[in-house]
C-alpha cells in the first residue's frame, strides 16, 4: 500500500526509500505506526474525538504487472481489467527482463489540448496519411481496435514476417504477423509493446493548449530496435506532432463542427469521448 497524510494541508510523508517502524509528518508532527495507522499528534491532548480512522494514512492500492508498480486511485477501479488484457496479449513476453532506455526516453511539448493528442493515438485512420514509413510496415487493411470497460488496444499487423512477435501456441494471436500491441488506458496513459519491447507515453496537460508527452522505453532485444513498426518512434512522433497542432488551430475556426465517427477505425476514439462524457 502507498500512504499520504490527509492532515490539512496534505504533505508527503517519505521522501527517501528507507525501513523504519514508524512515519513521520514534518510538517505538524503527526506520527504513524508503519501500517498507517495514527499513533501521536502534538497539543491534540484536549481535542475531542480524536482520533478518528480518517486521521490514519490514506491506502492507496498497489498493484504489479512483471517488474512495473502501478497504483489505483479510483476505488471503483477493477485493476484486473488492466491485468486480464496484458497477460492475454503480452503475457509470453520476459518482462523482467525489460531494461530501462535512456536514449529513447525523452519528453516532448506539444501545442495541443491532451484529449486531442488522445484522439489522434486512438484511432488508425490517419496512418497511410500521415506515416509514410509506419504504413509501409503495417497492414492498413488488417489494422484492429478492441474496447474494453477503461482501455482499449489496437493491434498493428506486419506487411511481411520480418519483424513480428515470436507468439506462442495457444495464444490468442498465434499465426498471425503482429508488429505491435497499443494499449491505451484511460485517461491518459499508453503502453505500446513491439518486439524489442516497450514505449511507455504518459500524456500531461499543461495548459488548455499545451501538453506534455513522456517516452519512457523499456528493451529486452535491442537487435530489433531498427526494424519494424517501433523503429522510428521519434520520426512519428513529429508527424503526430505537426497533425494535432495544426487540428488545434482548426478547431478555432468559426467553421468548425463536430463529425461523425468511423465505425472501423475511430471505435477507440468514440470509446475515449463516452468515458470523458460519462466522468465529466
């Protein structure tokens, strides 16, 4: 579990990795046993009813897939809708043997709304016009969106058997040329999975109009770095880039309405608005 003091105003209790039988508030001096629960406030001596269970450290679910921790916010949150959809797809995969890549992690500032940079990863219809190269690997035709309750993936298949994943018998995609698994997790998050392994984006708002893309990548076969649909990810990145500033400045125009959806290449997107509509 993952602890915050609730105390106004909240503060970060552990800075530092470190072992210790109790948690201290630097702030106002409040101290917690190391399950959480309140022990001693200082000049609380008169305070009635205190204290209560909301004055314990808040718990925060944490969960693991492989080597990576992710923690739920939402209570509501079935972390098994997350988990069942990876172990389905990418199960077979060495995730621990996934090292971290510096030199294809980066950040980038886009000059978009984030949705909208969503809206462009969630659907396919762009690619042949957009990413030349990505639709010379990539079977437009075959090119797949499933929805599921707070994510959905999209499946990229190869044109040729040249750089695809090595799927097990009995696997859900066994026989077919799969170059890439895209998942996407709502609201925010996007773990795209090639056969040298993972790019992580994270997508943070910065302002109405300004957005914050994180690439963190993970290798396990770097020999396939240079080939197939994950081998020019900054290369696509600018060509996102230059789409979704440009519908930016589309969307100002008094012209502008809102349209239909394409029922084979823009599910994921039409799944992304019900799931803001629903928890705006």
């Amino acid at each position: 579990m993952f602890y915050q003091c609730l105390h106004p105003p909240r503060n970060l209790i552990i800075h530092n990795p470190d072992q210790t039988n109790e948690y201290l508030c630097r702030y106002h001096g409040r101290r917690f046993h190391n399950d959480g629960k309140f022990k001693s406030m200082p000049e609380f001596q008169d305070a009635e009813n205190f204290p209560r269970p909301c004055d314990d450290l808040h718990k925060i679910q944490l969960n693991k897939i492989g080597p990576f921790l992710f923690i739920n916010l939402i209570p509501g949150f079935r972390f098994s809708e997350l988990s069942d959809v990876f172990n389905e797809r990418i199960g077979f995969l060495p995730l621990h043997k996934f090292k971290h890549e510096s030199s294809l992690s980066k950040d980038y500032l886009v000059n978009c709304h984030w949705a909208i940079y969503c809206d462009n990863y969630l659907e396919g219809f762009h690619i042949p016009f957009v990413h030349e190269d990505l639709n010379k690997v990539l079977d437009y035709g075959k090119y797949s969106t499933e929805i599921y309750t707070h994510l959905n993936l999209q499946i990229g298949y190869a044109n040729d058997d040249d750089s695809i994943f090595d799927l097990p018998p009995g696997h859900i995609d066994f026989g077919k040329n799969v170059a890439a698994y895209y998942f996407w997790v709502f609201p925010n998050m996007m773990f795209n999975f090639y056969p040298w392994g993972l790019s992580i984006n994270i997508i943070k708002p910065i302002s109405i109009n300004k957005t914050k893309v994180s690439f963190i990548s993970y290798v396990f076969d770097k020999s396939k770095i240079v080939k197939g649909a994950g081998a020019i990810l900054d290369k696509v990145e600018m060509e996102d880039e230059f789409v979704v500033e440009s519908v930016t400045k589309g969307m100002r125009s008094r012209f502008y309405h809102s349209g239909r959806f394409s029922p084979s290449k823009e599910k994921g997107v039409h799944h992304f608005h019900n799931l803001l509509a629903k928890y705006l």
